[in-house]
C-alpha cells in the first residue's frame, strides 16, 4: 500500500486585497506549497463579498496550505496579526498526503 | 437657465445616460442581468487605452503648448491638496473618524476615469473641441491623492499602534500607485499615440475610434447594474456623508473651472478639468486604501464614490460643469 | 420548389450557417477548440442589446402603426397557448411524463433569440425589410411559455406531494419570468432605440451595426460547439421526443405565418413570426424549469431544443418558413 | 499558542439552479457566514455537468460552511428536503478555526 | 438524525496537462462521481504555477473525490504512477455524507 | 543596409510593437495591469478567425495556382525536417538531455500564429501583397513538427521504461494535434472564406477587416505583459539555450527565404515563409508535449520561444527577413 503521512491543511478564505501579505508569509515560514482558489464569494462578519468587483475590494480568495504539524503551527501563529482589520478566516484539519516530499 | 435645463435633458437622453439608468434600474430590481465580469474589465481597458491613445495622437497633432506644463503642474496640484479640503469637510461635517475620512478624501482628490470619458463624450456630441493632452491630466491625477489621504491618516496611527510606525510608503502601495493598471495603460497609450501621431491613428481608427461610444454605452449599462446593486448600502453610509457625496463634486468642479480658466483653456478643457476635479475615484483608490489602510471601512467609500457621487456627475454634473464653463469662458 | 431549393442552399453557403457547421463538426470530433465562456455571454448580451436598439430605432423611424397592438397581443396569444398544443402531442406521441412533459412544452412556446437574429440576417442579406418592432414580440415571448408549462405540471405535482402545495409564482420564479437579463435587455434596449432615435443609432452604429453579421457568425460558431458537444444526448432523449423537436416547429411556424398574415404584417414580418413561433428556447425557459419544475429532466430538454430544433430551425427551417411566406403573402 | 475551537465544515456540491435556497437555508438556521467556489465542473449520479453552459442548468457550485455542531446539525437536516430532485452532494468533516467570533 | 455515512475525501491539485487522465482513471476503478475546481494557481516543488497562460501548461486543476475507503484505496494508489513527471498533490482525509447511494 | 535600419525603426514606432514594448515593460516592473485570461484567449480566436478567413476569401479570388501545391508540400516539409536540424544543434551546443532537446526541437518546426499575423501586418503597411493560400502554410505547419519532436525523444525513452513501450501516438496525442483549436479554427475559417468569397466578405468585413489592426495591438500589448513577466525564467534557461533562441528563427528563415524563391512565390509570400520557418510555437506545441512528454521541462521550452524568439522575430526579425527577402528576390 501506498505510504500516507500525517499533515495539516490549512485553509484561509481572504480578501484579495491582504492575500499577497498572507502568501509571502507562508512562504517565508518554510510551506513547501500553497494552492490558490481565485475568485469566490461568500458572507461572514463583513458583510456578502460577491463577484461583482471593479476592484478587488470585494473579492475573497481562498488560499490553501499542507504542510507538517510545526510548520502549520507557525503560520497560524503569524495569522492572526495580519488578518487584523481584513476579511478572513482560518480553518485546520487533519489530513494525510503521498510523496512526503513535496510538504 | 433655460439652455442649462436644455443641456441637462439632452444628456439624459443620449443613449449612453439612458443605458446607464437601464442598468441601475435592472441591478437594483436583482434582474439576472449581468455582464461577465472579463468582459467589464475588457471594456474597462479598452476605454483607457482608446482615451489615452486619442490623446497621444492630438498632442502630436497641435504641439505642446505653452499651456501644457501649467496643467500638468495644475493636475498634480488639484490631486495632491483636494484631499485636505474633503477631509476637512468630512471630519466637520460628518461622524466618519480619521482614518475613514482620510480614505474618503483620498477618493475625491483621484479622478473616475469613466466619468472623463462621458464628459469627451458629451463634448464630442455637441461639437465642442479640447485640448488633447488633457488626458495627460487624467493620468496624472489618478494617484498623487493617495499620499495625501495616507498622510491624514497617519495622525491617529501614531496613537493606536504599539509597533513601530511602518513606513507610509510600503513596496506594495508603491507599486499600486506607480504602476497600476490604469496609470500605465493610460499614460502608454498616450505615449504610444504621441509617438506614432496620424499614422498610428489611421491603424488603430477602425477599432478604437469607431466603435468607441457604442462600447462607453455597455460599459455605462454595467456600472449602472453596479451601482444598483450597491443602492442598498447607502443605508450604511449614513446621510451626512451621502449629502457630502453630492456637494463634494459641486466645489471640486468650482475650483476646477476657476483653475482652468486661470491657465487658459479653451472651453472644452475648462468642462473636463471641473468634470476630473469633481469625479471621484472607485477602482484605484479603493485598493490602494485596502491595502494600505484597512482600517478604514470599504463599505463607506465604494458606495460614496460609486453610487452617489458617479451617477451625480453622469447624469447632472456634467452639463452643469459645461454650463458653467461655457459662462466663465465667456466672461 | 425550385426556388426553395435555391433559398435553402444559399442560406447554407452564408459565412453564418457554415460557422455554425464548423463548430458541430469541432463540438463532435472533440477538438478543443472553445470560445471562453464569459466571451460567449458577452457576444449574446451583444446581439440582444444591438437587435433591441434597432428595433427601438425602426419603430420610432415608422411610428406606432396599427398593427403592433395587434402583433404584441399575437405574440401573447402564441407564448401562452402554444404549450397546449406541444404537451397534447407530446402526452399523445412520446412516453414523457406530466413534468417532463410540461417542461418540454414551456420551452415551444417560448423562443430563441439567435433563431430570431439568424433570420433577421437572412432577411438582410436578401433586402427583405421587416416590422422594426417584431423585436418587441420576441421580448414578449420569451416568458408567458414559462406560466403555461408550470400550469400543466400542476395537474400531476398535486397527487405526489404531502406538504401543502407550494403556490405556482414563487418570487424566485418571478424574478426569473420578468427580470430575466435577456427579456430586461431587450425590452430596455428597444426603449432606448425608441427613444434616442436616429440620433442615438448615429452614436451606436458603428459598434452594433457594422460589426453585427461577423458577431454573430462567430457567435453561431460557439453555439455549434455547444451542439456538436450536446449531440451525443440524443439517445437520452430518445426517438419520438427526437421527432417532437422536428414537426413541433413545422407546426408553429404554420401557425406563425398564417396568424402573422392575418393581422396584416409584411413579408418580412411574417417570415419573422413565423420564425417565433417555430423555435424553441434552450436559455431562459431552462432556468425557470430547473427552479420551478425540478422533477423535469434538463436532460432531456436542453438537447431537444438546443441541439435538434434550433439547428433545424437555422438551416433548413428559416428559408423554408421565407418560402412558405413568399407564397401566403402572394395569396 | 493560538486557541484553536472545534467546529464542523460543510461541503455541499450542487447545481447552480439550487444553489440560492440553500443558502437561504444556510442564513435562517443560523450560519455566521459562507464560501462559495462559483463555478466547478462534475460527474455524478446525474451525468456530467460541465462548464460548457448557455444558462445555468448544467452548471454546479461548491458551497462552503464552517459552523458549530449544533447548527451544522440543523444544516444537514434541513439539506435532504431542498436537494430532492437536484444535483448535489454533502460533505461534513471535523475542523479547527481561529478567531471564534466568526462562526 | 439525518444517517451520516463515512467515506474518504481525496483532494487533487494537478496541472491540467494531466487531469484528463487522472480523471479516466477515477472513472475506471469505479467512484461514482468528483468534483473539478477549474482553474487554481499556486506554487510547489516545480514552482509557480499561475493564471497568465496561453495554454494550459502552467495551470492547475483542483479534482474531489469522494469515495468509500476501498475505492479511494484503489485511486491514491493508481495516482502514484499518473503523477510521475507532472506537478500535482495528493491529499486525503476523513469525511462524512448523506445520501450514500451517491458515493 | 541603409533600407534595413530605417524599415527595423519604422518597425519598431509601429503601435502594434510599441503596445509589445509597453507591454513587456509593465510585465517586467510588476504592474497590475493584466488582460482577463478569456479576453486573451478570444482576441487569439478572433485573430485566427480573421486571417484564416481572409486566406480563404483572397484564395478564391486568385484561384489554385501552380505554385499552391507546391507550397503546401513545402509546409510540410518544413514542419517535419526542421526540428532534425534544431535537435542536431541543441544536442551539439547545449547541455539539454534527450527529451528537453526533443521538446524545444518540436517548438521550432512548429510557427507562431502572432508572428504570422504580424508579419502580415508588417507587408501591409508597406502595401506588398502576398498570396492568400500562405496562411494554409500556416496551418499545415502547426503539428507535423510535434510527431518528429517525439520521435526524436523515442531514442531515450526505450532506456527508462520499464512498462511495453506506449504507442507513439495516443489517442489524446492525435486530439491535441489533429483536432487542436487553432488547426480547427484556421482551417475552418479558411475554408468559410474560400466558400463564400466576396460575398461573405462583404459581411465578415466591418467585423474582422477594419478593427484587426487595433485588435492585434491590444492582443501584442497582452503578449508583451506575459513576456514580462516571463523575463526572469531566462536563468532557468541558460545561455547556451538562449543563444539558440537567437540564432534558430535566423537559419530557419534563411533555409524558408531559399525554398520560398525556389517554388516561385511574390516578394510578400517569401517574407512571410521566412517568418513561419523562424517563428516557434509556443500555444500548441506546449501542449501536446506536456500530454506526450511530460519529462521534458516546461520552464525551458515555454520561456524559450515565447520571451526569446517570439520578441526577436517580432522586433528584429520580420524587418530582417523582409530586407533579405527583397535582396533574393531580386537576384
Ligand atoms: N462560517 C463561515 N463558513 C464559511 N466561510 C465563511 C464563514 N465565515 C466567513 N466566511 C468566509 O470568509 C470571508 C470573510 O469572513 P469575515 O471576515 O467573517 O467577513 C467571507 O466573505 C466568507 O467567504
Ligand atoms: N463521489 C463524488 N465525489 C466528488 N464529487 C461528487 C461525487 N458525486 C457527485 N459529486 C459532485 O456533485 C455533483 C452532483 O452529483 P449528483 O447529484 O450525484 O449528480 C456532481 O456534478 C459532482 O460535481
Ligand atoms: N504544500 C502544499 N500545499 C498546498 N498546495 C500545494 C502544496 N504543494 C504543492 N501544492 C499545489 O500542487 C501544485 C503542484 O505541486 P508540485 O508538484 O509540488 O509543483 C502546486 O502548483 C500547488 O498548487
Ligand atoms: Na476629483
Ligand atoms: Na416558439
Ligand atoms: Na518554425
């Protein structure tokens, strides 16, 4: 059988407009990768954020992260602070992955 | 007042006003109506780059003027200070806090590129030529507001944060300002068409000149659907800052008059300066403030410049201006 | 006959048809060729608000004839009341079932908006002039089919459910009837047409006139894709709905022209109408039947008139319907 | 460390057709907010539903929830009714969030 | 109670070069059905893989599969061998559904 | 080599280069200005649509002359044996293993549509004719190259597979070859414009004659964005490899320059087979060979034609081609 190995999945719905903060982060923290959904809508706190945009000012992203329990720790430490004053928010689950290397 | 009556009636039923009401009516009825969103940003482009061009190659054709350097000197003087003049209103007239008002300014120190292009529109209908590189002016003005508005803010900063003031000027806000989008395509385009002039123009005719007002009329439709969707938020920006999204672009276009009068142009420049000082921004501006000042609230100052201000201008503001300039003009 | 021939071959050698052709043929072979989906809601919206607005301009150009009461009443009379007739043959001749059934008739009553455009241009091409406010009638048309169908699905719904039965209009219907984009489009845009007149199609010629026929070749392209891509859904459908979707628009059209001839339309006009009346929609009644009449299968509907009726309609039924015309109005 | 809080996730997969009553649904029982990815393809027990669309009959949408037990509860329940005669799957899984304020 | 029934959820981000085939594959080992994100950036071992394409070769695909623990089996250990030479992740993870016939 | 400068300047204060040159500016510095995707993607159809109909339409005014088979026997010729040539000296002067030469080798017998269409641009300024049936080279040419480029990539395969070796040629191969959008939409088009003449010209005309300049431009300005952007993959290239960029598309247009005189063509139909024989693919043949050969690396052979040769051919390379073309010509 194939081998799995434990990680964590984080994902962050933001507004555009903070996810290349958030991104920059996640890289600089040492994530192998990261995969971006580029335009969903949705409601929360702030209000319907829809697709109707001009600008970004609108726009949510939906921005998603696998990496090992330490590293996932990190980022979800330095999220906190940058999504101050933003639309966002942060969801972690357990998940397994094949090819360890690319996490 | 009898033709500025007139004026007024004859915009409203060019088919570019009446699209825009079309779309108004429509997004705020929630029809199904809806332009794919590529599509908006398409057209969008394509309005800059056939103003920006048409500019260039006029500004080839009739020489930089003595009048040239005073209104590039003007531009960068309305955008930079008009913010202190809106902010000062704001924060006397209305409850916004500072870093709210501060964003608001910044809006309406900018200029709506669209807003411009109706206002060519309307001149082009009735005839009445300009000064080419007035277009330069529309560039130019779309970003110097921005410093101002950041600068406001600052003031209430120092105070709430326990980090050291980051710098007013990040990596990220300079590339929104310098290189946005709509600053290069406009500024390019001119550029481009300044340097190719007749030649150029008889190459890009066909698909920029042509068809432009039928395209300025779908694009009006959808920021009409835009801006009846958004109808609803007035609810959140309160009517003093309502009130000032209407009076805001009467004294803008005042000082934008006087001003252009001053520097000495023709009547048709006098009409577009008052409309650029009047306008306020809704996609430059916006996202430079989000990333630069989230505090401030976005559904305050989308909506003021959106769904008050900009229809304000499309549908009265304009003809007023023109009236206007055509009475100091004559004086 | 031999004229017919000689109408139905050229029709098929206009760069339409054979744009529509090619895409049928990339669609089946599966090329990857594919207009991106937004483009292709942009060039619909475009041919709606381009054939609104020159409808609008021809009826302010010849006024408000006696005819065109009678003509928006027919067009109320056919959308209404041609689902009868297509959900009696279809309980008779195929298996459907009371929703299916019912679902399948809205979408005859109502009709296609390129079918309309198709003959429009066909008409053109051979200098055949028509009423400019037919486009009215195909405005009206689009949604009184969809009240009909969901009438007939009452008879069966009430036996199945439990819950009290939910009321026929829903609000989310509503919307979808009289707001939908393509009725606000056309209807807003035929205003428009109206009101700014010959003066308003100087503005928008160059965009929605001259460009017209190439749009909507390339947007005829996109829909044989679409087909070519939908064809294989025919054995979903099964053989006798197959034939439903070739004799139901040879009956309607046969009602078209004579009731057309009757209220004294044109030969243009009467082509048209019988042209109404024999397509079928496959964009607004879909989405009101999966809102309204879930139990229908979209999979049976959609590939009836999208890849059956319509591609009948536009090579072989336009000239025909043109013929038969020719013929009536020489009666 | 952060405080992380325990909350359910809601994946709904469903033809776009459906998608407003749903999540009317989703804001009467209670939800804070949601996520919508507007535009997924699929295969399922109805066929293929693909991108290729004039209306939205054959197109589907990815509706996201994040919600505390109880109210994910109510969600499911209240799901079975309104996907009668539609497209659509649900999928619930176990997740972590930040910032509890927003659910 | 609505009955709840677990199943395993594998997440696929892989460049659309490949998903035709990966997505045969699922149809082949006998799922009944996934779910496609069309168009996801993001960036991993082989790099940025962004939106600005002329063709496919740099985009990315997000595919969903839900499926019962055997099949899901099969799939995870097919995936192996489809991926070689191409960019792509492989996440899995515990989740539940209504509605079983659909899986 | 006093004509060559001034046509390499005039060349380049052309607007469809300058929107390149803006373009590559504003990709390069970061700016946010981007063309929606499926904006690009459509200005690439409707470009394709365009020359492949006008093709068409100017091979059916000047009918099958002697030199047309000729012709298309060359295109073949040339899409087969060219990537021989470019993996013999990739394999010579670069460090690129089997597959990553067998890949770039491809790319090279393969042509850049916009390159092309450039070029026509180019002759068209200038007001030199050239054959209509050209853009059938054009067609012809697109695929051949791949089926050598994976032969060539056979030789090492054998060694690493441990599995039957897989056919060469799979089934989604022959999709991504045969049935490609681009072969289809050509060649589609092409056939639409050979079938209806003057006649559907005359209707095609006001959409895809009068705005393709401008049209060209805005998609060069797009083009130019993603070369900007793709600057920095220079390093992942490495020099040998760029330098091949270079000198490639200039023993490709001497050997098209050679066989175009050879087989008797027009002044224009030389230039123009020069372009072809220079440019590389860097649409379709991508494509196909991440489907067939996955090993090979994209971050080489994407960069290499798209911000190497595509920028030189464009810029230096047609004016060049052009002076040569003239001085064989007249020999
Ligand atoms: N409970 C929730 N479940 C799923 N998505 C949510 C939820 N709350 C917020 N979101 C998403 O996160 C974005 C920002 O949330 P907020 O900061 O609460 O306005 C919203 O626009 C939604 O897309
Ligand atoms: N097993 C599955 N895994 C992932 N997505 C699925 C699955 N089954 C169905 N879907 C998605 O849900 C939609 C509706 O499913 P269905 O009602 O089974 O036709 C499909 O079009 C897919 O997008
Ligand atoms: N750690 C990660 N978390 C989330 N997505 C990832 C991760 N690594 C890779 N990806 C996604 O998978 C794609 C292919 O990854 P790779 O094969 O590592 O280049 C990337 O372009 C990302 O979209
Ligand atoms: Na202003
Ligand atoms: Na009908
Ligand atoms: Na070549």
């Amino acid at each position: 059988m194939t081998q799995l190995y434990r990680k964590k999945k984080i994902e962050i719905v933001v507004e555009a407009a903070r996810a290349r903060a958030i991104i920059e982060m996640i890289e600089a923290v040492g994530a192998k990768g990261y995969t971006i959904v580029p335009d969903v809508s949705g409601r929360g706190n702030r209000g319907v954020r829809d697709e109707a945009h001009l600008s970004d000012v609108f726009r949510n992203m939906l921005i998603i992260v696998i990496a090992a329990e330490e590293i996932a720790n990190r980022i979800i430490e330095q999220l906190q602070p940058l999504l101050k004053d933003y639309a966002g928010i942060v969801v972690i689950s357990d998940v397994e992955v094949i090819r360890d290397e690319h996490f | 007042m009898d033709t500025l009556l007139q004026l007024a009636l004859a915009n409203l039923v060019s088919p570019m006003v009446l699209f825009f009401v079309l779309g108004v009516a429509a997004g705020w009825l929630k029809s199904d109506l809806a332009i794919p969103e590529p599509i908006s940003k398409g057209l969008a482009l394509y309005l800059m780059l056939a103003i920006g061009f048409k500019g260039g190659v006029e500004l080839e054709a009739n020489g930089l003027g003595g009048t040239v350097v005073a209104a590039m000197a003007l531009a960068l003087a309305l955008s930079f200070s008009m913010p202190l003049l809106a902010y000062a209103l704001l924060r006397a007239a209305t409850r916004l806090d500072v870093p709210n008002a501060a964003a608001v300014a910044a809006h309406y120190g900018s200029v709506s590129v669209v807003t411009f292009v109706a206002a060519t529109g309307f001149l082009g209908y009735r005839a009445v030529p300009y000064e080419g590189y007035l277009v330069a002016m529309l560039a130019l003005m779309e970003t110097p507001a921005i410093v101002t508005g950041l600068l406001l803010a600052r003031r209430s900063k120092t105070a709430g944060t326990t980090k050291p003031q980051a710098p007013l000027f990040s990596k990220e806000l300079a590339r929104e300002v310098f290189l946005s989008g709509s600053v290069v395509l406009l500024g390019g385009s001119l550029a481009i068409g300044w340097i190719t002039g007749a030649k150029g123009m008889a190459v890009m005719a066909p698909g920029i000149v042509d068809p432009f007002k039928a395209v300025l009329a779908v694009f009006l439709l959808d920021m009409g659907l835009l801006v009846g969707r958004r109808l609803q938020d007035f609810r959140t920006v309160g009517w003093p800052v309502v009130a000032f999204g209407l009076y805001m672009p009467l004294i803008g276009a005042t000082i934008g008059l006087v001003a252009a009068h001053a520097i000495g142009l023709s009547l048709g420049g006098i009409t577009l300066v008052a409309v650029l000082a009047a306008s306020a921004s809704y996609i430059v501006v916006p996202a430079a403030m989000r990333v630069s000042l989230p505090q401030a609230n976005p559904a305050i100052y989308v909506p003021l410049s959106l769904a008050i201000t900009f229809p304000f201008n499309l549908i009265a503001g304009i003809p007023l201006y023109h009236a206007a300039a055509k009475w100091i003009a004559s004086m």
